[in-house]
C-alpha cells in the first residue's frame, strides 16, 4: 500500500499517521510496557543518542487517543555515507498484536523513504519477522554498529537497487 509519510491512513477506527512530539508521552509509556527499562541499554540506543528523536518517518497508530502501535527511524550514516534509516523501536500494544498494525506502519514510512531518494533501511530484529519486508542479513562485517550485536540479526532492506553493495563502515546516528 503505497503512501507517503504525511498522509494518514484509517483502518476501522485505527488510524495510521506521521508521529508528532506530542505523542512521545504515550509512546514512551508504549515502550516502557512493552520493553522495560532494559531497552536502553541495547546497541542500537547507542546509535540513537545524540540525534532527534522524531525523524520524518515515524508513525503511529491510533485508536482515539489511544497509541496502539509505534515506529520510529533514525537518519543514519554507514561509513559516513547518508542514505539510510535505522527501524525502530517498533511496538504495537500486547491487546492489539496480530492485526497488521506493525506491518502498516513500517510499510507506509518504507515507501515514503523510498519516495524520497533513500537507499537503505537497517535493523536489529529476527529475519523470520522482518524478511517479509525484505530484509535480509548483511554479510558479516560489511556494517558494523557502536557495540555488541548479534551480527545474524543485523538486517538490511534495499530501497533502491544494489543499495547494500554501497554501503561499509561504521553506524552513526545523523546529527540535525
């Protein structure tokens, strides 16, 4: 479904739209729930630290003013190229798993950066899941993150041909 990262979209009464700081609360409190306070200790807060934290991208979705599903993504640079986004954190309440509400939002804001010119989306998750957006592991050592991971969950999807192939080094968070 392709749509950019400004529109909103409504599924029953969830609606789908671009994050906005005022929502930052109720997805803090989303994460809290869902990942505990251990969740900052995870390599890829490392690269987060330091940028803003409402990229163009993220989305959210909404059951009234009930935050049911979040996405974030961090401008990245690999090597100290551009191009590129980190996924995450992604987390759909534990009453609303299962409805494709995830799914949603990490394939509307995938097409808008694609739209934009972006190349290549990162993230640290389980292929199983995330394959089915076209991510696939990248060859080990190829790209490496500012601390420890499993480099078996370090995955890649190409927004534009060929993507991975230009992209080696480190990751950093892009500054604003």
């Amino acid at each position: 479904m392709p749509a950019s990262a400004s529109s909103n979209v409504m599924t029953s009464s969830v609606v789908d739209r671009p994050m906005t700081a005022a929502d930052f609360p109720l997805v803090s409190r989303l994460h809290a729930e869902a990942f505990g306070p251990g969740r900052f200790a995870r390599t890829a807060y490392r690269v987060r630290e330091g940028t803003n934290d409402l990229s163009r991208y993220c989305r959210v979705a909404m059951l009234g003013d009930r935050t049911i599903a979040a996405v974030g993504f961090t401008p990245i640079t690999i090597g100290g190229k551009p191009g590129a986004l980190l996924l995450g954190p992604l987390v759909v309440h534990q009453d609303f798993t299962d409805r494709g509400h995830g799914t949603r939002l990490i394939l509307q804001a995938m097409d808008a950066a694609r739209a934009d010119g972006l190349e290549l989306m990162l993230l640290v998750g389980d292929e199983p899941y995330y394959g089915r957006f076209g991510f696939r592991a990248v060859p080990m050592g190829q790209i490496r993150l500012p601390g420890p991971v499993n480099p078996q969950r370090l995955l890649a999807a190409e927004l534009q041909p060929d993507a991975l192939s230009r992209f080696s080094g480190a990751i950093a968070g892009q500054r604003s």
